[in-house]
C-alpha cells in the first residue's frame, strides 16, 4: 500500500472525489513554488502532481511549456525538483507526491539512482508520459520494485485492444485524459468523458481521475461526478505565470477542490 492508495481507500470510506493538483517544480522560482507546494494540501488537494521541468514537453501546451521554461532559466534540475519534495516531507508524511513529466532526465541521471533518490525523497508515483507500455522494463517494473506506483495516461484513442496492454502494469491510478491533443487546449464535456471512464473502469480496478481542459469549480465538480477524481494543472500553472500571490493562487486551488469534493 503506497501513500495512493492509501489516499484514495479514505477517499471512498468517506464517499469523496479525489482532487489532484499539478504545479511545475520552480516555477516560477524554486521558493515560491516551494511555497505553493506546502499550501496545498490545506487547499483540499489529496493528491499533488508535481512537474519535471523538460527542454521539450511535447505533450504539454503553452502555458505548461512556458512554466517549464521559466523554471529552467531559473536553473531548476531533477535534482532541485526531488529537493522540493524532500522539503515538503518535512512537515507532511502523509499527501502522495506523483512526479510528472518525461523520461530523458531520468534516463540522463541513471534509473538505479533515480530511483533511490525519488524514494529517499518521499515520491509516491510516477507519470511519464513518452514511455509506452512496450518500454516497461525500462522504468515502470523497476518503479514498482522500489515501491513506486506507474501511473499511466488513457486517452480517448485508447480503443478496446490497446487498453488492456495500457493497464498491464498501471498502478495507483489510471489518468484519463479527457481530450485529444495538449494540456490546456480544450474543454472536454462530460456526457463524452462519462461513458469513456465507464469503459476503462470495468477492466479494472484500479481510480480512474479525469484531467485535461478542467479550470472552474464547475467542471472539476462535473468531472469529478463521472470519475474517481479530477486533475486541474494549466489553470493553477496560468495563476502562477500571470505572478499572482502565493494566497491568491492557493484560494483557486482551494475553490477547484470544493468543486470537486462536492460531486
């Protein structure tokens, strides 16, 4: 049982949503987003999903690429970014940590050592979004050996032949991207979204969590009705950008949470 799943065991004793948080590790500077790490879960986030910086986030839009940018200017490394975590579990042992992003950091700094440190840091999970199924053994098996959970992406071209090779070695939580294309590039509708997470539930287990075009109350409440959860990112990130305070952007998060957590 990793911090996931224990997660979302309490999530559904106490008949909740998850909602699921995403920020970009140094953006845009390593302290405030440190500082808006550490307000989160006070926020209503059960769940944070915190961003690799990477020369080419391919599966990212601008906004996403742009805080990706700021944070590399800004001189941030996997290194600094599992720093952060290992300042955040300073003072919470207890909200899982999903990092996110892209496989060539990992594979630059060494899978053996990045594994070691992602523990020794206090990861829960990851997401990689370039690696396929088919290149399992090169992350996601020595992932689950250390005790990390896989996360893998579905989206709405994952037909039924493809998906049972999606969910083979997916653990924690499956993400269900809600649109075809890049973050923050759309509104999905929920009458699409429904009966997709429908389909993937009944083969298996495991939550289901919605993310991709989600920025009001309104639509994580929405989404969050059909799924197990919902994750917001590009709308977070935008705050972020556009420099506004640290407590403006936490009464958002906090405000997308209660929408959530009232499905």
């Amino acid at each position: 049982m990793t911090r996931i799943d224990d997660t979302f065991a309490r999530l559904r004793k106490d008949g909740k949503k998850a909602f699921v948080a995403y920020i970009m590790g140094g953006d845009p500077d390593e302290a405030t987003s440190q500082a808006v790490m550490q307000g989160l879960p006070a926020a209503g986030v059960d769940i944070i999903e915190l961003g690799m910086p990477f020369t080419d986030p391919m599966a990212d839009g601008p906004t996403i690429q742009l805080a990706g940018q700021r944070a590399l200017e800004g001189g941030m490394t996997l290194a600094r970014t599992l720093g952060m975590a290992r300042t955040f579990r300073k003072t919470d042992q207890t909200t899982p940590i999903v990092l996110m992003g892209y496989y060539n950091p990992i594979y630059s700094q060494g899978v053996e050592v990045f594994l070691k440190d992602a523990t020794e840091a206090g990861i829960d999970g990851l997401i990689v979004v370039d690696l396929p199924p088919e290149e399992d053994d090169e992350l996601c098996i020595p992932a689950q050996k250390a005790g990390l959970n896989f996360i893998r992406l579905a989206t709405p071209t994952t037909d039924d032949k493809r998906l049972p090779k999606v969910l083979q070695n997916t653990s924690g939580f499956v993400y269900y991207v809600s649109i075809t294309g890049i973050t923050g590039a759309g509104v999905a509708q929920t009458g699409d979204v429904g009966p997709e997470v429908a389909r993937i539930k009944a083969s298996t287990d495991l939550p289901v969590i919605v993310g991709f075009g989600i920025s009001t109350p309104e639509q994580a409440r929405g989404f969050a009705a059909v799924a197990d959860g919902c994750v917001v990112g590009s709308a977070i990130v935008k705050d972020i950008g556009a420099g506004k305070p640290v407590a403006e952007v936490l009464a958002n998060v906090a405000a997308l949470a209660a929408g959530a957590h009232s499905a």
